[in-house]
C-alpha cells in the first residue's frame, strides 16, 4: 500500500514536472482515442440508424390485373390472421395512378402517353416491431409472393442492407485507423518516458545504487504512463461527446435531411469504458517498454 | 567479510583496469586503499558494490559470490552496503530526510520509525537540525556527511568510500574519517579509497596499495611499543 502511495505522488510530481510533453502525450492519445470513437460511434449510428429505418419501411403486396374479389379476400384474410402484420391498406389501380400524378406532378401525364394504367393494385402493409427484423421480412416476403394473385412483394430493403455494408465498412475502417493512431500514441508514451527517464538518470543511479529494487524505480514511471492514457482517453471521450452535441445542434438548425436526431447516440457505457481501459494500458504498456528499455541500458 | 580470488577487470581491446588480485578483509576490519590516479581504486569499489563483473576471478562480499548472484538480488546485497563518493551523490529535489530514509521507505520502515532512524544517524553526523534542508543549501562538507548518514542509517555491514574527502579541506576530512572511525567502531567493515596520504597518518591502519591495476602491497600498521 504504502508502495501504491509512493508511486502515485512521484508519479504526480513528475507528470506535473514535465508539463508540456504530458500535454504532448495526452493530445495524442487524445487524437487516438477521439478519432477511434468517432468511427464507432458513426457505425453504430448508422447501424441503429438502419435497423429504424428497417422497422418503418412497409412492404408492397402487388395484385395481378384482374385479381376477383375472392381472392382479395382471401389475401385480407390471411393478412388479418398473421400475428406479424400490423395493418394493412389496399390501394386500387386508379388510387395508384393517382397517387402517382399528385406526388410526380411534372410527369403527370406520363401514364395517359402509356395508354392503359400501368400501375397494378396493392397492399401496403405494415408490420409488428418484434416482426421487422431482416430475416423476417424475408420471410413474409417469400410467403406472400407464393399467393394466388399475387404478382410480387417487395420491401425497399436493399438499400438498407447497403447502408448497413457502409456501417460495417466504417467500423472497420475506424478500427484500422484506430490501431494505426494507437501504435503512434504508443510511441509518444514510450518517448515522453523514455526521456522522463533520462533526465533523472543520475536519480535513477543513484535509487539503483543504495538498493532500490527495478520494480521501486520503475513503478511511478508506470503509473505516469497509465495516467497519461487515462487522461488522454478521457479527453478523447470528452470532445467526442461535445462533437456530438455539435451535430445534433446543427440538426436542429440544419435542414429536414438531418432531422434523424431522435436516432444519434453516444456510445454505450460498455464502449466507453472500453476506450478509457485500453487508453489507460495503452499509457501503461508504453511506460514498461520503455523504462525496461532504460533500465536495461543502465544496467 | 571480502574475499577476492584473482580477481581480474578488463575493458575493451584487453586494457586490464585490475589484474590479477587476492585480498581478504574480516568483519570489523578498517582499511585503506590507496594508490595512484588509474591505479583502479573505483574499480575495485564498483566491483565490491557489483556495478560491475570481473572477467576473470571470484569475489565474495558478506557470504554472496557476486560473479554468479542473480541480477534480482543486487539490490538486497547494496541494502548490506553503504557507499559514500566524492561527489557525494545526493538526490537535490529531496530533502536531507528523504535522502536518508529513502531506503527505509522501500523497506517499509513506519514513518516514525524513519523520523527516529534519520535523528539518530544525523546526531552521529552532526546535522540534526539541517533535517529539513536541500542539499544545493548545505556545504560541500555538510553533503558529505549526508552522504555518511544516508550509508549507515541502514546498519550496513560494510562501507565503501570512494575519496569521500576528494573534495574537502584537510580539517573537514580529518572529521569525516573520525566519523568513519566511530562507524567502524559499532562492528561496520569500513573500506575507504582515497589517495590523501595524510588521511592514513591521521588514522593508522591497514593500507592496500594499488599501481596499475595491481596490488603491490598490503601493509598493517605496527602496534605501538608497550611503554612500560
């Protein structure tokens, strides 16, 4: 205890010493661990941002011309029956085509130049939440087209799973670029200390020479390291969520192309803790590496 | 207490620093070891010490064969050994306590125990009330005597002194070696290389003598006629 004591005021005392290439190290961890989070914290959006979008979208159920009676409601029974549909809403030919004229007026008269109403009739039909997952839709989607009527089923789906390869990109990406940054914060802590170390080197002799143990020397060093790491996580961190902030402002200024605050999220408390507890023994790992180093040479 | 069997140190390109040298010391003993600049007085020092390795020979130092102790064990063998340099070696951001009591604290000596530990060698050493001073405040002969009370606060079994009145005037130094006497007289081995033959007629006792790297003589002194 009382060693855990000794190490940490020293500890305390050379941080503070040494001022500027603290600060050093703790912007490059810093850097490190903001540019990491960042990348997470945009694939984890995107993610979540995918699976609402994939939760809103509705599936389109598309008759064959000349679907009888009997067999929409044959089609309605079903629908009505299956726990996953939360409702549904049948739109005739001509509600399509009108539809179609009211939200495309410039091309308005596109479907009088074709001749005959091109547009089939249909179900909209919208599903439980326990129900929107990406291998249910399918589900529903593969059964639907098996109805007697039915031309085709479809759920704008596709591009979601695009935006959920970009999630997936991002991460990993994020991930590669973070261990790039990682390994140059990593240098910066072995530098910073290893120069600690040397400009108290007659300290470090002398310590040595009345009988200091390796491990007495080096363990402020030690915890130099791991509280650089853990303050330059945390500072990371810090402007992470202040850069959140900052979007989430500029949605509210910004134009309704934005407005999917309601889905942004900081990264979650696991994830958090993560960054911080790799920061830290990233700080840790360098000051070992490079007081081991140092005692080596002195020995 | 020291025991060394042609013990030899070579550098680089063979250049020998000692060749060649047997000598014992027993427990309670004080001795000299003089000589010449680049006689290899340091070096034998630093090889007692184990800052460095013979490369040929055997040396012992209070029943540990330094040629073969494992380097985890350094430290505990120094624990048993104070060393006082010229130079004196103090650490300055650390006041005169925290210098004396730095080994007690790795040691996990009580802070009480420390206080009273580092009164009572300052006492011996005459500096009790400069307990709380830097040593950039204290005198070239005040640091030395630091230097003394931070050797012995640990009871060592031996002392090594390397020219400890190197940089001192001839009154300081007479005191210094007064004080070495009063350790030696407690049961500490004393060892002290200096070059200052009026050191040894201050206080007569035995005298290695070191030239070149080889010990040429190893004088006791002759006991004093029984007046009757």
């Amino acid at each position: 205890m009382m060693n855990w004591i000794y190490f940490v005021r020293e500890a305390l005392i050379g941080l503070w010493r040494a001022r500027t290439s603290t600060l050093l190290t703790v912007l490059t961890i810093g850097v490190s661990v903001y540019l990491l989070g960042g990348f997470l914290l945009l694939s984890e959006n995107l993610s979540h941002l995918g699976d609402e979008w994939t939760r809103q979208a509705t599936v389109q159920i598309f008759l064959e011309d000349g679907t009888t009676e009997k067999t929409r409601q044959t089609i309605e029974a079903d629908l009505a029956a299956d726990p996953g549909v939360f409702s549904f809403r049948y739109r005739s030919h001509q509600e399509a085509l009108e539809t179609f004229s009211r939200v495309f007026d410039s091309l308005s008269d596109l479907p009088d130049s074709l001749g005959d109403n091109p547009f089939p009739a249909s179900y909209e039909v919208a599903l439980r939440g326990e129900d929107q997952g990406r291998s249910t839709l399918q589900s529903h989607l593969e059964r639907w087209r098996q109805f007697e009527g039915v031309e085709g089923a479809q759920a704008d789906i596709a591009w979601l799973d695009s935006l959920r390869n970009i999630a997936r990109g991002v991460q990993t990406a994020g991930i590669g670029l973070g261990l790039l940054l990682a390994a140059s914060a990593l240098f910066t802590v072995i530098n910073v200390i290893s120069l600690a170390a040397h400009l108290r080197r007659d300290e470090i002799e002398i310590m040595q020479l009345v009988g200091a143990t390796a491990t007495w020397i080096a363990g402020p060093y030690w915890v130099e390291g791991a509280v650089q790491g853990l303050l330059g996580g945390a500072t990371g961190l810090m402007f992470l969520k202040f850069s959140l902030w900052g979007v989430e402002w500029a949605q509210a200024q910004g134009p309704v192309f934005l407005s999917f605050s309601g889905t942004l999220s900081f990264l979650t408390p696991g994830a958090t803790a993560g960054l911080l507890i790799v920061s830290t023994l990233m700080g840790f790992a360098g000051s070992v590496f490079a007081v081991r180093h140092f005692l080596r040479l002195s020995a | 207490m020291i025991q060394l069997t042609h013990a030899t140190k070579a550098y680089r390109h063979d250049v020998a620093a000692l060749s060649d040298i047997s000598l014992s010391i027993e427990k309670g003993e004080f001795v000299y070891l003089t000589g010449s600049s680049g006689a290899g007085k340091t070096t034998l020092l630093r090889l007692l010490f184990r800052d460095q390795v013979p490369t040929e020979g055997q040396i012992w130092v209070d029943g540990q064969n330094l040629v073969r102790i494992p380097a985890w064990r350094i430290p505990f063998l120094r624990r048993r050994i104070g060393i006082v340099f010229q130079d004196f070696r103090l650490l300055e951001r650390r006041t005169v306590f925290e210098n004396i009591t730095f080994v007690q604290r790795f040691l996990g000596t009580s802070i009480r125990e420390q206080k009273e530990k580092a009164l009572r060698v300052l006492k011996t050493v005459g500096l009790a009330h400069k307990m709380h001073a830097f040593p950039p405040e204290l005198s070239g002969g005040e640091q030395q005597r630091v230097a003394i009370a931070r050797a012995v606060i640990n009871e060592p079994a031996l002392l090594l002194a390397d020219e400890p009145t190197g940089n001192l005037d001839s009154a300081l130094s007479y005191e210094i070696l007064d004080l070495f006497r009063d350790i030696n007289n407690r049961g500490t081995t004393v060892l002290i290389a200096t070059h200052d033959t009026d050191l040894l007629e201050h206080l007569p006792r035995r005298v290695l003598t070191l030239e070149r790297g080889r010990l040429v003589d190893d004088r006791r002194p002759t006991p004093l006629p029984l007046m009757l």
